[in-house]
C-alpha cells in the first residue's frame, strides 16, 4: 500500500521543515503540496499542485497529475488514490497574521476557512489522519482574536471524525522567515532566556524543526485516540 502524505502551507516556516523533513523520511512514497506558487525544488518524491484554496473543492488532482506525467511515474499514485488503496496523512501549517492579510475577515478566511476546506477535501481523498499545527493558548472562548480563531479551527476539525487528528500547540516559533515580523522578533529577545535557562517549558520558544519532527512522529505512531492536543512542551523535547 502507497502511503501518501499531503501538505498545504508548505511556503511558510513550519511547511518548508516539513517538506524537507518528509522527503527524507522512508515511510512515504510520495509527498504533494498544494500551494497557490510552485516552489523552487525538485525531488523524485515531490509532486507540486497549484491550487486555488477559494476554489479547493474543485480542484482537478488527477487532471494536473496526468499532465505532469510525462513518464507515467504517477500513475500508480493516481490509481492508489482512486482505488482506496492508499495510506493518506494530511498536513496543515497554513496561517498568516492580521497583518499580512489585510483584515480580520481574511485572517479568519486562511487561518480558518482554507484551513477546513482543506482537511474535508483531505478527508473525501481518503485520508484518514490528520496533524495540524494550532497555537498554544488556542481556545474558541479566548478574547484574543488569534487564540480564538485557532481553538474554533481546532472545534471544527474534531467535527470532521478524522482516524486520528493531532492538533499541535507550539509557543513562539524561531526559524527564519520569509517575512518580517516585528512584534515576533521583540518576542524572541525577551522569551529566548528561557531556552537558555530551561525554565517555564510551556512557554519557552520553540525551533520550526522541532515542530515538524513532532508532527511526522506522531503521524507514524499507532494511536489509541482519536483527537490528541500536542503541547508545545511535549514539542521541545524533539
């Protein structure tokens, strides 16, 4: 049996661990990402899809797979899907700030919208595990905006009764981004002493990588649970 992992988000500072992560991990035979841009990296085990996460529901995977196969490399994925004969893991590090998106509204449409738009299109492609990287303190009751789109992404995925769905947790991210982030690189100055001095775990600053290793762990370890919260704490220790 295939086993398949997809991702969406994949440009971002946890995406790119994962992907790099992913293509050197055995346990998968093919990686997809999904992203609006194709990203600047080859790989026998990567296939890229541009999509458009308004539009996801009618995306044509198979159309776009068919027509990059020019060797007839994929159609044994194609098939593997179409047959139900597939493992499938979806991977979500999709997220943006207020900022970046211009509004409240769109922040809510990425961080949320396309964020369960993709997890049911993972789910109708037969997926049946789910890890999506949230925010520590996300609680749908939170008066901080960013916390509370983060725990009602969080509620909506448990509805959707993945096989197993991780929901991972992690305090403020060090790696570098693409972007710029000031009210983040001031965080880092003042919450880096605890890295250091190894105190307050919960919420010490925790690197990209570390973060995409706890997903790709758990993603591979037989579950007895179906919805597990993963801490940012439990992350450090990767």
């Amino acid at each position: 049996m295939k086993k398949i992992a997809i991702l969406s988000g994949t440009s971002g500072l946890i995406g790119m661990q994962l992907l790099h992560q992913l293509l050197k991990n055995v346990s998968y035979d093919v990686i997809i990402s999904l992203g609006r841009r194709t990203l600047a990296l080859k790989h026998e085990k990567l296939i890229q899809l541009k999509v458009d996460f308004d539009d996801l529901r009618n995306l044509d995977w198979e159309e776009q797979l068919r027509t990059a196969d020019l060797g007839g490399i994929y159609f044994p994925i194609v098939q593997a899907i179409k047959e139900s004969k597939a493992e499938i893991h979806i991977y979500s590090s999709m997220g943006t700030t207020i900022k970046a998106a211009g509004s409240k509204e769109n922040f809510y449409k990425v961080d949320h919208d396309f964020v369960i738009e993709f997890a049911k299109w993972g789910k109708e492609l037969g997926a049946n595990k789910m890890l999506y990287v949230s925010a520590l303190g996300a609680d749908p009751q939170s008066s901080v905006y960013y916390n509370k789109v983060k725990g009602e992404t969080e509620e909506d995925l448990k509805a959707l009764s993945f096989g197993y769905l991780g929901l991972f947790q992690p305090s403020l991210l060090l790696g570098s981004r693409s972007e710029f982030r000031l009210g983040e690189e001031v965080a880092k100055i003042f919450m880096k002493p605890l890295k250091w001095l190894r105190i307050l775990k919960k919420y010490q600053p925790i690197h990209d990588y570390d973060v995409a290793k706890a997903m790709i762990f758990h993603a591979n370890e037989p579950k007895q649970v179906k919805v597990e919260v993963i801490p940012s704490k439990e992350m450090q220790d990767f």
